[in-house]
C-alpha cells in the first residue's frame, strides 16, 4: 500500500530529527563484492554495518 503524503512528511521529519548516515569509502570492486555476499546471505549492507557497529560498542 502506497504511503500517503501526510505519511511520507512524518516519515521524512522523523529520519531528519533523529537519523544520520555514518559511511566509509572503500574501492568500487570490494563494495560490488559486499553486497553480492550480502544478497547471498539474504541480508543487507546496512545491517551487516549495524550488528558490527552493535558488536563494536558492547566491548
């Protein structure tokens, strides 16, 4: 079901107040090969990303 106009406002306000996008650079070809793996997993780069930065904080 498509999201309504008012919905896609919220949703956009939301992200802008309490989201940020943490990135790295890396070489074209090993990003290709990330996330081939992580289709082949069933999973996203994101998520990889997140549970390893999760990981990363506990020590």
């Amino acid at each position: 079901m498509a999201l309504t106009e008012a919905q896609k406002r919220a949703n956009n306000k939301y992200i802008a107040e309490h989201m940020t996008v943490l990135g790295c650079k890396v070489r074209k070809e090993y990003a290709d090969k990330v996330r081939e793996k992580a289709k082949e997993e069933g999973t996203s780069v994101n998520s990889i990303l997140k549970r390893v930065l999760d990981e990363f904080l506990e020590k």
